[in-house]
C-alpha cells in the first residue's frame, strides 16, 4: 500500500466522522481499491449517518448502487453528444467557403441557364394551349 495513498483515505474516512480505531481497522483488513470504492459511492446512497455507512458498506461490500450507474451512463452521453457537436463544427469549419448557387462564379451564364424559355418569345415548335383552351 502506498503511504500517500493510504494517508489520504484515512483522512476522507475522518472527514466522515469514522473513528481512528475504525480507521485502522478498515486500512488494515481492506484493501486501498475496496476502500476507495465505497468512498466513491457514497455521495450516491442515501445514508442518514455516513459514518457508520460507510464502516458498513466496507466490512460486506456493498455494491454499487444505481444512481451511480445512472449518473456515469449520463455523463457518457453528455460525452458523446459534445463529440458529436465538436465534430459538426469541425465539419462546417474545414467546408468549402465559397457558397455554391445562384450568383456564384460556378453558376452557369443566365442565357445558357434559360435555354430560350424566358426570352419573351413563343417557341414557334412548342403546342401550346391558349387560355381559352385552343391549341396554337
């Protein structure tokens, strides 16, 4: 077990209230993973005396319990989406700057584009019906 380590688990166990005799014994018989573990969860029970809790929780290891499944799945999306979001504006930032479309340099010549329809004139080939239905 590595001092620092140890001494900063005895010191979270006292900051809960757990007694030097309670200390020692957990450090002890405990391992430092099973120790900080319990610590770890113990912001997600809902224990009215965490001192005794947490003595308890240790000594029969105590699984985990669901909100600290709920809150890490929770942060694993917020995770995910923040990826996704980065990864969108990375994609807007490293797109094409020029905007494709009308008035463009790549927009094809207007007279090229209207192909005649809009010149004002009828196509002298094309059957089309006058508004009183006849065909001119």
């Amino acid at each position: 077990m590595s001092l620092d380590r140890k001494t900063r688990l005895a010191v979270e166990l006292y900051k809960l209230g757990v007694s030097k005799d309670g200390v020692v014994e957990l450090l002890s018989q405990f391992s430092e993973d099973e120790i900080e573990q319990q610590l770890i969860y113990l912001p997600y029970r809902k224990a009215k005396r965490q001192e005794a809790f947490i003595v308890d929780a240790i000594r029969k290891s105590y699984s985990p319990p669901k909100e600290y499944f709920h809150a890490q799945t929770k942060a694993d999306l917020a995770a995910a989406f923040d990826a996704v979001d980065q990864g969108s504006q990375r994609a807007l930032r490293q797109s094409d700057p020029t905007p494709q479309g009308h008035g463009t340099s790549d927009s094809p010549h207007p007279d090229q584009a209207n192909l005649g329809l809009a010149s004002g004139q009828p196509d002298d080939h094309a059957d089309l019906p006058n508004f009183d239905g006849q065909v001119r």
